[in-house]
C-alpha cells in the first residue's frame, strides 16, 4: 500500500495564509512553519542559555515544523473568525483534533505512535509548545514588518495587535527575541550585509 501522509504534507505549500488580507507577498504555511521552527529553535537556545532552562531546542523547532500540518485539511482560518467567541474557538479545536487524527491516518500503523506528540499538545511537551506558540506570533510579527515595509498598510493594525500578543504570552525569550532580532528586519539588504 501506498502511504499518503508525506505526500499530504507537502500539499502545506498550497495553502496561503492571511486571506482576509491584501498580500504584496503571498505566504502559504510550508514557508511560515519552516520560519516558525528556525525561530523557535531559537527561543529554545535563549532559554537554555540565558535564563537556565533545559529545554530540547531540536525538539521545539520539530513541534514548529508541524504545528500548523492540520491546515492541510481545514485550511487557514483567519485569526478574527478563529477567536471571536469561545464557542467558536472549542469547535474548531474540535475541527483540529479531527484533521490530525485524519494526518495520522496516512501514516503506517507502526509509526503513528511518533507523530501524534506532533499534532497534539502534550503535558510533557507542554513548554515547548509555548516556545512554538511566541514563534509562531513572531513570525506573523515578521510578516507584517515585511508587508508595511513593502508600503502596504494594510498590516498596520495586525501588526501592533500581534506584537501585544507577544507581550501578552510573557515569554522573556520572546522579548529577547524582539529587541535583538526583529530590528534587523526592518534594514535594506544593504544595511543587514554591513
């Protein structure tokens, strides 16, 4: 038999994101998850490094890699339908769990056990999970600097409410992750290559 779980997963790169949204560039999740894992392998290091954590960064960048897979099956739903109410927000978990449970189905019985930790918060995982969760707002973050430095307005209020959400999680690698990295995003080429 002919396992379709790899070939399902590359189908993220058909999925674009911020669809509510006029885009100078296009984003589909295959290009944000692989963002979202390079900087949360980073919040993993800063933690480890600078506030005594003991964190598996490689393990955090995987979880990233995966953690937007079920869009393949519901698509992007965009943030302000996601969370407008909290009924909303339980069906569409609901909706989520189903879609991974579905991923999964495409993998080999024997390997299905692996996966699942990627698909689904676990208690042992618990903290990396948050690393992904202020990655994933840094790299939406990122996006909205590159779209408002492309001169498309558009992004300003989704901007200043995603960097309040970063504030919000409390994450100090992620404020780290904002006064050290993020201002490099806002140079020419020219600038970043000095």
């Amino acid at each position: 038999m002919s396992e379709r779980f790899f070939a399902v997963i590359s189908r993220m790169k058909y999925i674009n994101r911020w669809s509510l949204m006029r885009n100078t560039i296009t984003e589909n999740i295959s290009e944000h998850s692989l963002e979202t894992a390079f900087i949360a392998h980073a919040l993993a290091l800063i933690r480890n490094r600078r506030f005594g954590g003991s964190v598996n960064a490689e393990r955090c960048a995987l979880l990233a890699m995966y953690h937007d897979a079920t869009e393949i099956i519901t698509g992007d739903l965009p943030t302000p339908v996601k969370y407008y109410n909290p009924e909303i927000r339980s069906v569409y978990a609901e909706i989520e769990d189903e879609a991974a449970n579905q991923l999964l189905s495409y993998l080999p019985e024997d390997l299905r056990d692996d996966y699942r930790p990627l698909f689904t918060e676990t208690e042992e995982d618990a903290e990396l999970w948050r690393l992904v969760k202020g990655a994933d707002k840094l790299s939406a973050l990122i996006k909205c600097i590159e779209e408002r430095g492309m001169g498309n307005e558009d992004f300003a209020s989704a901007e200043k409410s995603t960097i309040d959400s970063v504030h919000a999680l409390k994450l100090p690698e992620a404020e780290v992750f904002l006064e050290e990295f993020i201002p490099a995003y806002m140079m020419t080429l020219d600038e970043q290559a000095k």
